[in-house]
C-alpha cells in the first residue's frame, strides 16, 4: 500500500513524519471521544463484556445499525476474525445490544435498531495484503482504517476498503404483508412498484455507485443509503415515484416546486436535509447535477 506524505508549507516545504501511538488505548479513548465527528457514529460503551471476550468501542451509525469497533494492537493480531466473532455474537445477541442503547439512548432509538448492515471498523496503524483480500472474500461489512499521527496535532484516517455487502435481510419483508401500524419495508415497496419506476430506480443506483470505488451501499429495512464515511444520499421508492435525501444544504441548491424541497425541520426515513423527487427518467437526468455536488460535497 502506498504511504501517504503529508507537508507543511509554513517557512518552506517540509515533511511530517507519520508515526503511530504509544499506547493503543490512547486511540480508543481518542475516537470514542470523537466518532460522530470522525466516523459518524454514536458511541454506546467501551470494552463491553461478552461470553468470551470484550469489544473494544461499540456504537450505532446514523442508519441505527451497530457497529464494532477493534483496533490491532499488534503485527500478528488477527483483528479481522477477531472482529467477525463479535459481530456474530452481537447477531446472536441482539436483546443485549438493545438494553444498551435503551439504557444510553433511550427507548425510541432502541426500537429502530436496523440489523440489515451491523458493521466492523478494524484499525491500525497498518494492514496487510492479506488483510484486504480477506475482507473482500468474506463479503461482510468490515471495514479496514488505517491511522497515521503526523505531529501533536493532526491524525488521518485512510479507510482502505469499500465492502462489498450482503444484506442480512428477514426474507419476510420481500413478500409479507405489514402489519397494521407498520411502514412497508424497502423491499415490499421496490416488489410492488411499476417495472419503469424498477427500472429507473437501478439506473439510479448504477450512476452513483459510478461515481467513485469509496461508495458503499447500504440496504436498510426502509430505505437505501449510499456512503463514503457517512451517508450522502438515501433512497426510498413507492408506486409512483423515487424520493432521494441528500446531505447538502438546500439554501445552496435553486429549489423548484414538486422536484426539489428543503426536508430541514420535516421528519423523514434515512438522512439528507434536501428532498429530490423522480417520477420520470427526465426527472433523473435533471437530478444528475445535484447528485454529483452530494458526492463532491461529502
């Protein structure tokens, strides 16, 4: 993997030099101090004790999905499998995960957990070969990060992979009727609508996904999010249009009646301050521009 070189220009161009920390613990108190701001994720609790082990940070991402914090405290650790036993434990033990975001989060928040796309955030100061080829094989949402220290004041965050997942889907919601009281899930909705609308919706999906090998796409329950480190757009379909909420300030985009409208203050499923609404694949071609400043933007 290539080195990343950082420079300072002040009194001429000079290299920082990267190092790592001291202690590892050092990091950990570092990001669970700080993983809205660097990973968008809320943390829950350090070192939570299971049966046979302890996860170094738990938390939950902006698409109420669990996620696993390890950090690879030395060469030979096998952080990654490490990992996966956890994240099979959390699957296993979902009430236990539960009780702890009712208890730090409250009830509401623990009621829409999404257990679609549970992720694993692995960190180091650095990875294998192997270590990358791994993940791609396992075809699950772990994630490698790879830390550098340049001096007192700076730390870069290099995210070397964008999985490849496999939803962990109830294969209920494809064909099951909701309950009364209940949302039809993301799957229900895409069976149910009209093959052209089906049709633009991949359309939709194949040009972001286009855009740059940092996306992933994450299928939840009610809607579909596509990220870098957070979430820049999510997608919703029904029987006569697709809705897109993307991450962008809609004072900064011209708003036109019936395609695009501010969301800030209006609650909806998923993420996004602006609303963008396709009926047609005129509407999509128009919706191309705003969909490129969501990924330049974020």
């Amino acid at each position: 993997m290539a080195d990343i070189k950082l420079f300072s220009m002040q009194g001429g161009v000079s290299e920082l030099a990267s190092t790592s920390v001291t202690l590892e613990k050092e990091l950990q108190i570092l990001i669970e101090k700080n993983m809205p701001a660097f990973f968008g994720i809320t943390f829950l609790k350090s070192e939570f004790q299971i049966t046979n082990g302890r996860i170094d940070s738990l938390g939950i991402d902006e698409n109420n999905c669990p996620v696993i914090f390890e950090y690879k405290r030395s060469v030979n650790e096998n952080v990654i499998n490490q990992g996966l036993f956890y994240l099979d434990w959390l699957l296993d033990h979902k009430a236990d995960f539960k009780l702890l975001v009712m208890e730090v989060l409250g009830t509401e928040k623990a009621n829409d957990i999404d257990w679609g796309i549970p992720c694993v955030i692995c960190i180091a100061s650095d990875f294998t070969k192997f270590d990358e080829h791994a993940v791609n094989q396992m075809q699950r949402n772990i994630k490698l990060v790879r830390y550098k220290k340049f001096g007192q004041d700076l730390i870069l965050f290099e995210h070397l992979n964008a999985p490849l997942i496999k939803p962990i889907i109830d294969t209920t919601d494809i064909i099951s009727t909701p309950r009364i009281g209940t949302d039809k899930t993301f799957l229900q909705q895409y069976a149910g609508a009209p093959q052209i609308l089906q049709t633009i919706y991949e359309t939709i999906k194949d040009y972001i996904l286009s855009l740059g090998d940092d996306i992933t796409e994450n299928q939840l329950k009610l809607y579909v999010a596509f990220k870098k480190i957070k979430n820049f757009i999510c997608v919703e379909i029904y029987l006569s249009k697709i809705i897109l909420y993307l991450r962008l300030n809609p004072e900064e985009v011209a708003l036109e009646t019936g395609f695009t409208r501010d969301m800030r203050g209006i609650g909806h499923f998923g993420t996004g301050d602006l609303q963008i609404i396709i009926k047609t694949k005129e509407d999509f071609e128009k919706a191309k521009i705003i969909i490129d400043k969501a990924y330049n933007d974020n």
